[in-house]
C-alpha cells in the first residue's frame, strides 16, 4: 500500500499563490489533494509530518527544524486519517484501506503502519489500534490486536508487544492512567443487553456500574484531565444534544456535567497522548470550536484567537512540553491554512495553505443560513453565493450518512460550483446527525417520501422565494445517501428539479435489508440500525415497504435526465445500486448517463478521481442548467 520516499528536495510546501483572477479557478485547483494536511509535531518539536502531494500523488512528508533532509512515504493507495508520533524518530501511520472483492463488495478496515525515520526503508505494519502511550519508552498502549479482545503495549520499532490486560468480555472502551496501565473498562452484551464498568485495583477487576442498556449510548473516552479519579463518559438524551459528564472511577457515581447543549452534540473528544487524559472537546454550531478542560490549552487557544481573529483557530499537535504546536485556520471563504506556534517565544509562523493555488482567490463566501420547511420547521443549512448578482442558478447538495451533518468552513465541491456562478445550498434535514437525538430521529422512517427529502425540497423552494434561485434552473446533486436523495428528488417529486446527479447512490433499499438479514438480522446493531432508519421501528421492513421508498421501483416518474457516478472500489455503497437503477431507467426510456468508474472508491480518495467527478458533474450540470441550457 505504501511506497517510499528518499529525497523530498523538491518538495516545497511555500508554494506562492496565484493572485485573484477572473476566470474561475481550473478544476485541479480543488481537486487536489491538499498541500498540507493533518500536521502533527514530533514530541520534541523539531520534527513536523503532514499528509501532503508530491508529482499528483498523496504522501506523507516529515521536515525537519534542524536541517535534516525530508523523508515520507506515498500513500496514494490508502485513506490516512491520522497522524500520532510514538517517540521523535517514530511515526504511527492510521489508515483505512479497502480490502479485496468478496461476497459482500469492498470491505473498509483500519490499518496501522509505523514509519521509523531512522530506517527509513522499512515500514512496520502494527497489529492493534493505538489508544494510549506509556511515558518516556516510545511504547504504545494497543487495543483489539488480532486474536483477542485485550489490551497490550508494543515497542513500534519492532512490533514487540506485552499483554497487559487479557479478558473474554466484550470490551469496547478502555480508560488509562499517565502510566499507560488500564483503570477502567466497559463492555456490553449484545444478546442480553447489559452494560458494565468495571474499575482496575491491582490485578483484579470489580464492576462499579451495571445496567440494562436496549441500545447502547453510553461511552467512556478517559481520565480528565487534571484529575485522578474522574472518567469522562458521554450519552444520548432523549432530548437535546450528547451530554458530556464524569464518573467516580472508585464508585461508577455521576459527579458532574461537562457539556450539555439543548440544540447541538459535540463532534469529538480531544485527547493528549502524552498524558492519556481527555483535555477538552470540539463544537460544531455554524463554525467549530474547540472547548479545553486544560487550563494551558485555554491560554494557547486565546493567543491564537487574538493572533489570527477573523478564523477558527483549531490547535493539531503539541510537544510534550506544550512549547511547540501546530495550528489550522478556517474560514468560510478560504481553504485552510496551517501554522507553527512558539510559545516560548510567542511567534506564529506559516507553514503553508492546503490548497496553494486558491490561497488567494477571492472564493464566494459560504454562509450558515435557516429556512422554514412546509410545517414550520427551521432547517439550518450552509449557503454559497456566487459573487455575481443574483438570481443564480441552484444546485441542491445534500450530505451523506444520513445522520452526518455538513459543517462550516471550506467545501472543495460546493466551493468549485458557486465560483461556477451556481448557488449552492447544503441542508441538514431532520434526519441529519449533530443536532441532538430527536432531530436525527425525526428522520427515522421518513426516507424518500417523508420529511427527510420534503425538507430538502422545501430548501429549492425557500431559495426560489427569496429570490436567491433562479426559478426552473435546478440540479439535485449528491453522494451516498445524497446521492439517494439525488435520485428520490427525480423520482418521487419529477417537477421540482431539472437534472439530478447521484453519486455512489442507494437506490434499490431491498438490497440494504436484504445484507443485513443475512448480517444476523434484528439482533444485530447494524441491522437494528437499519431498522431505525428505513421504518422508524426495531423492525426490519418487508420488501413491498422497501420498494415504495427505492427509486429504482419508481422510474416511470422520471422527467429530467439523470447522471449516475459509481465506482468497483467502493466499500459503503456497492456499485449493484447503480447498475440496477442504469438499466431501469433504460428500459423506461428515460435520459440516464452512467459512469463506471473501476477504481472510483467511496471516499473520492485521489485528486485523480475528484478530477473526474467534478469534471463530469460539470458537465452534465452546465448542460442542463448552467450556460448549456440557455
């Protein structure tokens, strides 16, 4: 999967941007991969590793404050989603990787590699996830290695590893102390649904909490941070957003809440890896933040908000002396930008943009906005203006998952478009994640026909009415369960849009139930999931429910032409979906274009592969609303 490399002299990561200019930006401007990406600082400061592009292709590079040649590795072939450092001279490489072709498609799983800068030839793939570190050795603390549910160090020079918890039950979190020694496990029992803490004295384990959970919402992330007795757990209230709180680790008692919202969940936990403590979290209202128990990590991020006022200033790394960090900024209207801070000598320098050649460009802004759905609902979404004046012609954009959310920031898709001259409107429909449990279930069983795609709908029209769309002059686009919504948008409301493009999309449901029947049926969490989502109940759905919520059993509605995208490689959503629906649409006449693409994944991992889905979305949507359809 991964390829070395010697020599990065010609690496440059001060690349100068292009000024400002009228003509819009070419498509590999967006569909790069990134500069700069995911920076992570050694321990001691003086070495910096980000994901990065060399000749087209996505590698990982490591620069030296010192002077050192730069070294790395290509990792084209995989999706890097972390960066950690186990010592100064070891790097730990967290990777998803798609696994071959089986009975069920491409099959996503984790991967951890450790790059040893010292033999820079050689690169360890680990067996084990990493949770945790123990001080001053370099060793690990790993969790799930192959074969057992326990918990192990390991020296990543040499793959070397000692267990030091071993059990049966199945474990699913586990809290570590400075030391890297395990304090306390959960684990739960699917058949009997039962839930249990369990706190460490000595050699032995005695259970603190135990309780019947029908769907497990409970997490323990770790200690707190400036604590010893304090785990940090989150849950799902019925109402409102996840609830952040601490347990006692001598009696499993609730102490106190750490975060608590009415209208939104928290995004993720922050960790420090040198202390094995939980040290804040991260928001996501219209623009993330970051939110520090740390007392050091609130007087950083001050200084860096006052230093940089008009972004959200996210810390990445640190040293272990809390000296040395990597800082990313974003905003609405730029693509992110990365920085070194000292705060010794309270000196921020730039290490670079992600995107060099938009770092300048004056891109539309992309903006938080609300509209009220059919029955009076507020439905917040992001808006991106172009900046002619309007009326624009819309481009409706909704996310995938379906209990995802789209953020605030830099978008490369709805970005590329609206320097196009479209408008492009992303809604978080109910149904979507972030908002608290009860919106993501108002989405439940409302799939197709229900509000999940109505709120969508009522999202062209409240851009129509306030004059920001141009009426008639609509494209529905989407991936994954967008692009399901893309296709539900041509099938079950024909007059609304004008085109619709469905990228990696659902559209035969039967498919879905079908999997998770065979998975184990309802007595598993994916298929109980399942359930939720398509009926609202803990029931899976029979096949005539199924087909009348599939766009596939549904074609003879189609009016406008449809563009379908799908790829071999893709480990979510089996290209099945868009084969079947090609050859439906076919045999009912309608105007449907596909492209197989063999190696397109999920994920749209390689600047290649965006390339050429924004190259054929360009297309097809200029033809049918943009300059082509005048």
């Amino acid at each position: 999967m991964f390829r070395f490399l010697y020599a990065l002299a010609a690496l440059s990561f001060m690349l100068p941007a292009v000024d400002a200019q009228s003509a819009p930006p070419p498509i590999s401007a967006f569909a790069r991969n990134p500069q700069i990406a995911l920076p992570s600082i050694s321990p001691n400061g003086r070495r910096i590793a980000m994901l990065s592009e060399a000749a087209g292709q996505q590698i990982i590079a490591v620069i030296s404050r010192d002077g050192e040649p730069p070294a790395g590795a290509n990792v084209s072939a995989v999706r890097v989603q972390r960066l950690l450092w186990a010592s100064d001279d070891i790097l730990i490489i967290i990777a998803s990787v798609a696994r071959e072709r089986g009975q069920w498609g491409a099959v996503d799983y984790t991967q951890i590699h450790a790059l040893d800068l010292n033999r820079p030839d050689r690169l360890r793939e680990l067996d084990g996830y990493p949770v945790g570190r123990v001080p001053d050795s370099g060793d690990l603390v790993v969790w799930g290695r192959t074969g057992g549910r326990g918990l192990s160090t390991m020296d990543p020079a040499t793959g070397l590893f000692l267990t030091i918890d071993q059990t049966n039950e199945p474990v699913f979190d586990y809290a570590l102390d400075a030391a890297g020694t395990p304090i306390a496990r959960t684990s739960y029992r699917v058949v009997s649904q039962r839930y249990i803490l369990e706190t460490r004295s000595g050699e032995f384990w005695s259970v603190v909490d135990e309780r019947q959970e029908e769907q497990l919402t409970t997490r323990m992330w770790g200690l707190l941070a400036g604590t010893d007795d304090e785990l940090v757990f989150s849950e799902r209230p019925a109402r409102g957003g996840q609830r952040l709180y601490t347990v006692s680790l001598e009696t499993g008692q609730r102490l106190r809440t750490l975060y608590e919202n009415e209208d939104f969940d928290f995004e993720q936990l922050l960790r420090d890896y040198y202390t094995n403590t939980i040290i804040g979290f991260t928001i996501d209202e219209d623009m993330p933040r970051d939110v520090w128990f740390d007392e050091d990590f609130v007087a950083i991020q001050g200084v860096l908000d006052g230093a940089i006022p008009d972004a959200f200033v996210s810390i990445q790394s640190w040293s272990t002396d809390r000296t040395q960090f990597t800082v990313a900024a974003f905003r609405e209207n730029r693509p992110p930008e990365y920085f070194l801070f000292d705060a010794t000598s309270m000196s921020l320098a730039a290490l670079g943009p992600a995107y060099p050649e938009l770092a300048s460009v004056a891109l539309p802004q992309r903006l938080s906005v609300r509209y009220r759905a059919s029955d009076g609902t507020s439905i917040p979404a992001y808006l991106t203006l172009p900046e002619s004046e309007g009326p624009h012609p819309l481009i409706v954009l909704p996310h995938g998952g379906p209990a995802s959310r789209d953020t605030g920031g830099f978008d490369y898709i709805a970005h590329f478009f609206a320097t196009r001259g479209y408008l492009v409107l992303q809604p978080n429909f109910r149904g979507s994640g972030g908002y608290g449990a009860a919106w993501e279930e108002a989405g439940w069983g409302e799939w197709g026909t229900g509000i999940m795609q109505s709120d969508i709908t009522d999202g062209l029209n409240a851009m129509v009415q306030a004059g920001y769309a141009m009426p008639g002059r609509a494209c529905i686009v989407g991936a994954s369960y967008g692009g399901y919504a893309a296709l539900a948008g041509a099938t079950f409301t024909p007059d609304a849009y004008q085109c619709a493009a469905a990228i990696a999309p659902l559209s035969d449901l039967w498919l879905i139930v079908r999997n998770a029947d065979a998975w184990g049926g309802i007595a598993t969490p994916y298929s109980r999931r399942i359930a939720q989502q398509f009926t609202g109940t803990t029931q899976l759905p029979d096949r005539a429910a199924v087909r009348r919520i599939s766009p596939v059993d549904h074609v003879e509605n189609v009016q406008i032409p449809v563009l379908l995208i799908h790829g071999r490689e893709d480990s979510v959503v089996d290209d099945e979906h868009s084969a079947v629906m090609n050859r439906a649409l076919s045999r009912a006449g309608k105007d449907v274009t596909y492209v197989h693409i063999s190696d397109l994944d999920h994920w749209l991992t390689s600047a290649a592969m965006r390339a050429r889905v924004l190259s054929e979305l360009e297309n097809f949507i200029g033809e049918h609303i943009g300059d082509g359809a005048n």
